[in-house]
C-alpha cells in the first residue's frame, strides 16, 4: 500500500502539487531530501519542511540510524549483474553491483559506451543468466544511444544461449532520453524516479540507470565561465541524486566520464577522470577502461570498497562484450 503525499502531515494539495512538480513525487524521496531543498522546492518555511520530512520518514519506515542487521538485510538484496564476460565480473566479485554508483572512464572509444548497450541488454535476463529481471533508463547526453546496436547484441545473446530473444522486446523496456544541457540532465533524474516508481510493481521493475556521459555538459559548459566549485557543487548533488537512485530503486547505476588525452589546465591533470575528489568519494566502483590490440579492451578496478584493484581483458565484438 503506497502512501500519498497528501497523507502526511503538514502536506496540503497544493504543496502535494509544488512538491510533485519539483521532482518529489515519492515519501521516499522526500523522506531522503534536506529542509532547506524542500523548502526552496515547494516555497515553504524551513521548520515546515522539516516537519514533512519527519513525517515521511515515519511513513516510509526510514530512520536516522539502522542497526547492523538491517544494513546486512538490504545488503542481501544486492543484485549482480553480468557484464557477459567471465573476467570482468570476476574483478567486480561476480558482477556489477546494484545499490552503487559504477563510474567508468576513459579515452573516446574506450567502450564505454559499449558497456552501457551490454548492460542495457542484460539487467533484462533472468537471474540465472545474470540478469535483474529488470528495465533500463539511459540518459544520453551525446546522442550515442543506437537501437540497431542493442538488436546486435541481443542476436548475439540468442546465438549464446542458444534461444530466440526479440529485440523488439529489449528495446521496449530501455528508456531513454536525451539530455540537451547539464540542468535539463539534473533534471531527468527526477523524472526518472517517477517513471520508477511507476514501473516499481510491473513485471520489469527499473534495475540500471545509465548517465552516459556524466560529465560532458558540465565540461562543456563551465569552460570560461564559471567556477571550479559551482561545477562541482552541481555534480555534486547531480551524483548524491543518482545514488538515491539507486538506492531506492535497488538498481545498478552506471555513469561515464571521458579522460582527455590532450591535456587541459582548466581540468588538470590529463590522466585523471573529470570530476575530480568528488566523483571520486561519491562513485563507489572505478573502473578505467582503454584499448589494445584489436577488440580488446583492458578494464582496470581502480577504486573499490570491498575488492582488490585488478584488471580484465575483454573483446567488444558485433554480437557485443566477450571474453
Ligand atoms: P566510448 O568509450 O567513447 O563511449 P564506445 O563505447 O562508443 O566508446 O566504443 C566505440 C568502439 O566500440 C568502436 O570504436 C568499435 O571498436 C566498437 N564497436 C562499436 N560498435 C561495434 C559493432 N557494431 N561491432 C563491433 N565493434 C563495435
Ligand atoms: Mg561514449
């Protein structure tokens, strides 16, 4: 039974509507959210909004603190998903976790974009070929979503298994939009929670958000103008938002971030990914990828709670990621 946000205390209908229109259409949501961005959103007091918040948390059974059992409870929930390649799972202690933010970075051409489509294609799969069971929300930001490249691998997932997949039915559960500037892709977040929410009770429930690139328009757009810290105050929060995500929706969450080989002073270091310490604290696996001979890509776990840095070696092939 869903609780309504008119249910909760202190939330008349025209907060419900002003709380709706700026994204916050879950209790869950605003169970997460802080006074002062709730008070901004729905032109209310602060103590007010505290209140709301207060209430939401009752209602959506979220508390301050939990006890280590409950932590260990929704850590059993952690999906893994496949990457369709032996290797790479290995190093990510046998697939990409859901409840975390994956960052993948690297050169254009790297693949990153190629994982994306694979992944796109799997989290479909049933559990017992390392799927979620689940649909996909893709915010592009550089137009490089291409459906003929999800029906590729989806004949390749046919020839695997030896089944007749209908891509057809792939791409209908992929959502995806087009970011058009950093605010508009801030943005989508929000209403990707909705179409969430909507999807949270059908037979495919969203289990991976893509951002593919995270960081392109911010780049882009903070060049000359701007500082430093307002980009990263924004993507800061652009990524707390992400997370929650992928926290609410128990799905796995993959963004990208292109290093340039070019160096550039404004964003330092050439070898480091854009974003600097803050995407880094936020993402909780780094994975940086680069070519070599042929198809082969080189993927490499940077960054990790739980795991050793490691590297695997996979092929980007027509019928998509292989050993
Ligand atoms: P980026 O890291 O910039 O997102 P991509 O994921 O777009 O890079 O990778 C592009 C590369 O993927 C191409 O250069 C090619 O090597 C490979 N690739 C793309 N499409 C196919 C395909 N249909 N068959 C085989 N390889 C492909
Ligand atoms: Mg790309």
């Amino acid at each position: 039974s869903e609780t309504l946000l008119e249910d909760l205390d202190h939330v008349g209908p025209a907060t419900a509507q002003k709380l709706i229109d700026a994204g916050f259409s879950t209790v869950e949501a605003i169970a997460v959210s802080s006074p002062a961005e709730l008070a901004t959103a729905a032109d209310i007091g602060e103590s007010t909004a505290a209140k709301i918040i207060l209430a939401a948390r009752k209602a959506a059974d979220i508390g301050g603190f939990e006890t280590g059992d409950v932590v260990m409870e929704r850590r059993k929930l952690v999906g893994k998903l496949s990457t369709g390649c032996k290797e790479f799972n290995d190093i990510m202690g046998g697939g990409i976790d859901s409840q975390a933010i994956t960052e993948v970075y690297g050169e254009f051409g790297s693949g990153k974009t190629q994982l994306g489509h694979q992944l796109a294609v799997n989290v479909q799969l049933p559990q017992e070929k390392g799927g979620l069971n689940g649909s996909v929300i893709m915010i592009d930001t550089e137009n490089t979503f291409r459906p003929e490249r999800i029906k590729q691998m989806v004949d390749g997932l046919s020839e695997l298994y030896g089944e007749d997949y209908d891509y057809e039915e792939f791409l209908k559960h992929i959502h995806v939009a087009r970011a058009y500037n950093s605010n508009h892709q801030i943005l989508l977040v929000d209403a990707a929670s909705e179409l969430a929410n909507q999807l949270k009770d059908s037979d495919k429930p969203v289990r991976l958000l893509i951002v593919d690139s995270l960081t392109a328009h911010f780049r882009a757009e903070y060049i000359g103008r701007g500082t430093l810290a307002d980009r990263q105050q924004k993507l800061n929060k652009h990524l707390h938002d992400i997370q929650r995500f992928g926290d609410l929706n128990n799905a796995v969450v993959l963004v990208t971030n292109q290093v340039m080989s070019k160096p550039d002073a404004f964003f330092g270091d050439p070898t480091k990914p854009i974003g600097g310490h803050i995407l880094g604290h936020t993402s909780t696996f780094r994975l940086y990828m680069r070519k070599s001979k042929g198809d082969k890509r080189i993927v490499k776990l940077v960054d990790a709670p739980n795991l050793p840095d490691a590297e695997a070696v996979i092929s980007v092939t027509t019928a998509g990621l292989r050993d």
